[in-house]
C-alpha cells in the first residue's frame, strides 16, 4: 500500500500518517523529519535545507527527489509505505511516478486531508514538535501528560521557527502555489480520496481507514 498524504501546512498530514503506519506496519516517511533531522546533525544537506524552511520556501526539488526514490526502496518499503510531506510539487510528483513506474510500481491512493486557511494559523500556533524525538503535539488539542515536555522521550517541547504566524503564511502562499496543483495531479491518475480534516483526530483517522478499506 503506498500513500502519499496531501494537505497544507498544519492539516493534519503527520498526525494521520503516523497512525497509518503503525496500523497497517508499513514506514512513515516525513521529508520535514528527514531535514530537521539533518539541520540537528549539522549535514551539508541540513545546512542547505535550512536556508529555505527557515524562510517558509520549498527546498528545491533537486535536494528532495532522489532522497526520497533512493528511502522508498529500502527493505522496510516493500509492503509500502505512507510519504509525509512529498511531493510537494508537479516535478516532485512526475519524479516518483517515473522511479515507480521503472519498479513497475504506482502511488496508490492520495489522501487530501482538506482544512481551510483560517482553521490553521490556530492550529499552527499550538503545535509544539519535542526536539528529540520529532512527536507532534498541540496545546489544546493533544496536549502532553506534563506541560513542554514529551511523552515519548521527556524531551523538551519547543514552538517551530517556521510555524510562527509570519512563516506560516508565507508556507501557506506556497502551498497555494506549488502543492495544491497536485490535488488535481491525483484526480486525474484516479487514487485521490479526500477527508474532512477538520474534526476530530480520530475521526479524521476512521474517514481514512475507510477509504483504505481494511
Ligand atoms: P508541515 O508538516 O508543517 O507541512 P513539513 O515538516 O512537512 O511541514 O516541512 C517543513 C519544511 O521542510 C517545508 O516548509 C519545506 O521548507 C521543507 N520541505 C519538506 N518537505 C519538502 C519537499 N517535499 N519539498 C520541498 N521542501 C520540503
Ligand atoms: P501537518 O503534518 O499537516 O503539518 P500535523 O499533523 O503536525 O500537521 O498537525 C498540525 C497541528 O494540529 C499539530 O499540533 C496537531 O497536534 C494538530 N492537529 C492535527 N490534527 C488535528 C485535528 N483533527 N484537530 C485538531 N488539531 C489537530
Ligand atoms: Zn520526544
């Protein structure tokens, strides 16, 4: 089963992958994760990266694409996989279905976790992302056990630079521009299902788990 999941900034696309993951035992790939992980580490891909995220622009598509061809065909991808964050443009898109199609593979379903603009500066502003492990959490809406600090790991919890409210606009721009032509990218290839993103977490989750039918 491979799933990409669609949706702007702070829709909801990590919450839900990561739930897809572990219930169908396939990989969570986050290109976001892979380059704060990278930032963290101090790579010269992290160096470059950061330039872009800090600034709420893409990393350009020749920094992501063959990154992500080469993590899809590790060992642990071969039940599939659900990708996080990619594509993020057309090129981004048309690069996969044409490393795939080479593997005599395809995307199978593309999931549109749908939430409108106003709903996510609040949505954004709450989101609090634990620096050692990545887990995503909200103040309100999923809020951990002690204040600032991961369940998971008992790392810290910090606000994103980039999830301010000056950043989160200009990632909204861009995801208006570049990602959001994909929606229609994957209509036309036929495996777009699209999920009111808007209520609850879980109920997000069984809209998908539906539409997965399993
Ligand atoms: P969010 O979960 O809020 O949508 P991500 O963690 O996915 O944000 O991404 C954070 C930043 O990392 C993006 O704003 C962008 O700069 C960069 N990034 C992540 N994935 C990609 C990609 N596929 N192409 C280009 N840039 C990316
Ligand atoms: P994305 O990966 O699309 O950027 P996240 O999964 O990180 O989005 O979610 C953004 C923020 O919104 C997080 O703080 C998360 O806990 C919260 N969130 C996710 N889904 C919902 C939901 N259905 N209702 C309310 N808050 C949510
Ligand atoms: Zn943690």
């Amino acid at each position: 089963m491979k799933i990409i999941m669609l949706g702007a900034p702070g829709a909801g696309k990590g919450t839900q992958a990561k739930k897809i993951a572990e219930k169908y035992g396939i990989p969570h790939i986050s290109t976001g994760d892979i380059f704060r992980a990278n930032i963290k580490n101090g790579t010269e891909l992290g160096k470059k990266a950061k330039t872009y995220m800090d600034q709420g622009l893409l990393v350009p598509d020749e920094l992501v694409v063959d990154l992500v061809v080469d993590r899809v065909q590790q060992a642990d991808c071969e039940k599939g996989y659900v990708l996080d964050g990619f594509p993020r443009t057309i090129p981004q898109a048309e690069s996969l279905d044409e490393a795939l199609a080479k593997l005599g593979d395809k995307v199978d379903f593309a999931i549109n976790v749908e939430v409108p603009d106003e709903n996510i500066i609040n949505r954004m502003g709450g989101r609090r992302a634990c620096v050692g492990c990545g887990a995503t959490y909200h103040v309100v809406f999923n809020a951990p056990k002690v204040e600032d600090v991961c369940d998971t790991c008992g790392e810290k919890l910090i606000l994103r630079d980039d999830d301010k409210p000056e950043t989160v606009k200009k990632r909204l721009d861009v995801y208006h521009e570049q990602t959001q032509p994909l929606i229609d990218y994957y209509k036309k290839a036929g495996v777009l299902k699209e999920v009111d993103g808007t209520v609850a977490m879980e109920e997000v989750f069984q809209a998908i788990v539906q539409v997965l039918g399993a």
